[in-house]
C-alpha cells in the first residue's frame, strides 16, 4: 500500500513538473510575439510585367495602398495586441490578360490566433496567378483562391 502511495506522489510531481515546464515555455513563445514586431511580407509572384494594386489594415492601422510590381513586395511590421485579436487583410486587384478583366479580392492576412503558430514572427505570402499561398512550417500552402 504504502509504495503505491509513494509512486502516485512521485508522478504527480513530474505532471506537475512538466506542466510548469509546458507553460513556461509557451508563456516565453507568447511574451515573445507580444514583445517583438511581427513581419508580413506578401510577394508578388504572378508573372513577368504584371503588378497588383494592393492596400492592407487591420481595424486601428492603415497600412495604405500602393501598385505592387513582379518580385516586389508589400510588407509591414506590427505588434500583436496583448489579447491575441490582431488581425489584418488585403484587398487587391490585377489584370489578367488571359482572362481579359480584372480580378479583385480581400483576404485575411494575419490572424494573431493562427498565426502564432503558423508563421510566428515572419509571416510570408505569395500571391500566384491560381491563388494567395502562406508558408506554413511545412512549406508554402495555397489557402485562397481569387
Ligand atoms: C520571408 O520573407 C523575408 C523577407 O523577404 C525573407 O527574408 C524570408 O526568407 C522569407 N521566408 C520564407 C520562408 O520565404
């Protein structure tokens, strides 16, 4: 009776160990988004000679609007409110000649509670002719399409 008393008490304290060990790494990846300016940065890989017009914000930031030529970027830096709710979107338009008119979109860009962990504290885009794609950990992934 007496050992299995012990053994009990003995891995509750390594639960214990590992939670204060959980949190205390994941209270150091929080503080250190919350403490550093996040990076977006959305590229524009349509094709030779083709530009985009493009404008972000989020609800208290403008970040204006500008023709955004091939291999360009538009990128900006921020840091994400204490309550996790940041959250900014594109709008943009380009022509396809293909196609012959233009094509306009408003996509979310930076979520704060995805992307802490999608793309952290540099949070890249490539927006191709068959859609807008994000680097996750695993590589660019395609997660709208026009
Ligand atoms: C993200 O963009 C930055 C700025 O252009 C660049 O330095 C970095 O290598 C890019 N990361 C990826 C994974 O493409």
């Amino acid at each position: 009776m007496g050992s299995v008393v012990k053994s009990g008490s003995g891995s509750n304290v390594k639960i214990v160990f590992v939670y204060l060990l959980v949190s205390f790494l994941l209270l150091q990846k929080c503080s250190s988004q919350l403490l550093n300016y996040i990076h977006v940065n959305v590229v524009n890989d349509l094709g030779d000679n083709i530009d985009i017009k493009m404008h972000c914000k989020s609800k208290d930031d403008l970040i204006g609007e500008r023709w955004v030529h091939y291999k360009e970027d538009f990128a900006w830096q921020f840091k994400r409110n204490f309550l996790g709710t940041t959250l900014y979107w594109c709008w943009m338009t380009w022509y396809d000649t293909s196609a012959g008119h233009w094509i306009v979109g408003s996509y979310e860009i930076y979520n704060a509670k995805t992307d802490v962990n999608n793309c952290g504290l540099h949070c890249n885009w490539s927006v191709r002719k068959d859609g807008l794609y994000h680097h996750l950990p695993w590589g660019w992934e395609k997660i709208y399409t026009w």
